[in-house]
C-alpha cells in the first residue's frame, strides 16, 4: 500500500484515498474493501504505511462496521486520526449491508463527534434534499454522492449549486443538453482509452444514461453490444432525437 501510495504521488497524484468501505463480494473475499475494518491492527498498519509514504494528504473512506453488532467506524476514525489522515468519509451502511436498507444519517454523527478532522457523510444522496438532511442529521462537513450520479454526473453540481444557494440551482438539464453531455463523455472515453477500449468501457455508462432516460432494455442492449463507435454515436443521436419526437 506505501508503494502504490509513493507511485501514485509520483505520477501527479494530489491526494491518496484509501477505501476500506466496498462491500462487494469479490472485493471482500479477497480480505479488501470494507473486510479491513474487521482487523484494526491491519487497518492501523496500512493507514501508517501510506501516510509514511507519501507527503500529499492521506484519506480514508468507511462503512459504519462490519455488522449492526460491530460497528466501530469511530474507533477507527480516532484511530485513522491519531496517524495523521487528513479527512474522513463514512458510508452510513454496514458491510453486511452493502446497498439494502437505508444509510443511518445519525450514525455518522457518533463518528464526526469523534475527531477533529472534517468527516464527509455518504449513502442515499439522490437531491438536494437528501444533502441537506444528511448534512442535518450527522453534522458532517460535507456530503459525497455516489450511485446517484449513474447516468447524471451533472447531479453533483446541481446539488452543490442548491446547497449554496446559486440562482438556477436546481434545473435539470434538458433533454437536448444531456444528449450533448452523453456525446461528450463518450468521445472523451474514447480519446482517453482508445477506440476499441472506450468503446468498451463506455457501455456501463451508456446503459446508465439511457435507463434514465426510460429505454427500452432491448435496444439499450443492442447499443451496448455495437462496436462501432460511429454507428454507437448516429445510434444515440436518433435514440434522442426519437425521445424529442414523441415528447412534442
């Protein structure tokens, strides 16, 4: 972890975020993820071993425990603190329960009571609503979205926008400007990764849009398989010009 932590700095990185919050099974079998939180000595080593390594700011992302009758997020934050990490995030869900239930807003206030370093709340952050009351209900400094922004990466500056009180806080992008943003990001996957790669790394994000967009599963499926990026672009160009048609 120190050596990931110095190669990332090296190669421009500004901060280093280690994640001891994914629940996922495959992550957790491997003794990764939000599994860490079940050993605290482990957790202590490798909080120490990376922020030894590394002279940018160290961070730390976490669930609330393993299970309702083990969580012991401020424990860990006291720790996590004490070895000099900068900030600290808080899923409001255990590892046992990954996505299901809801995330305990008020939970995460026993962790922001706990130290002095700012702690961001995360879990069912869809609105600006959902901000405020999270923010409320933990007393966090801040809030971070997640599985939300699938299909709406605009959500987050909308909901930054209405926390601040912006004029215009609040208005979705219209059907023409999302087919825009969809556009963009899709060219940009692929200058980034190349054709064949973007082509497909965007599928997932491409099958978000358009589930937002309430397409039909067979020809968003369709969609997904094409690995043509020209006939994938002309594709969703008629797909949005088809939703302004029935629209009207």
């Amino acid at each position: 972890m120190g050596e990931a932590a110095r190669l990332n700095q090296d190669l421009g990185a500004d901060v280093i975020d280690i994640n001891m919050g994914c629940p996922a099974k495959k992550v957790v079998g491997t003794l990764a993820g939000s599994a860490i939180m079940r050993d605290e000595d482990l957790a202590t080593r490798i909080l120490r071993a990376v922020k030894a390594a590394v002279s940018i700011p160290v961070t730390l992302k976490m669930r609330t425990g393993r299970d309702h009758a083990n969580r012991n997020a401020p424990r860990l934050a006291r720790i996590a603190e004490d070895v000099g990490i900068a900030m600290i995030t808080v899923h409001g869900r255990t590892r046992d329960q990954a996505f299901q239930g809801r995330a305990d807003r008020k939970f995460i206030y026993n962790v922001k009571k706990s130290v002095q370093v700012p702690v961001i709340a995360n879990g069912d952050i869809e609105s600006a609503a959902d901000a405020r009351d999270m923010l409320r209900q933990s007393g966090a400094d801040g809030v971070m979205i997640g599985r939300a922004v699938y299909g709406r990466p605009w959500l987050i500056g909308a909901v930054s926008s209405a926390l601040r009180g912006l004029p215009g806080a609040g208005r979705a992008p219209t059907r023409a400007e999302r087919h825009d943003i969809v556009q963009v990001h899709y060219a940009a996957m692929l200058a980034h990764y190349g054709s064949e790669l973007g082509c497909r790394i965007a599928r997932k994000h491409l099958g978000w849009y358009l589930t937002r967009e309430g397409i039909d599963d067979e020809v968003r499926r369709d969609l997904m398989r094409d690995d043509s990026p020209r006939r994938v672009q002309d594709r969703l160009t008629r797909i949005y010009d088809d939703l302004e048609r029935c629209a009207a």
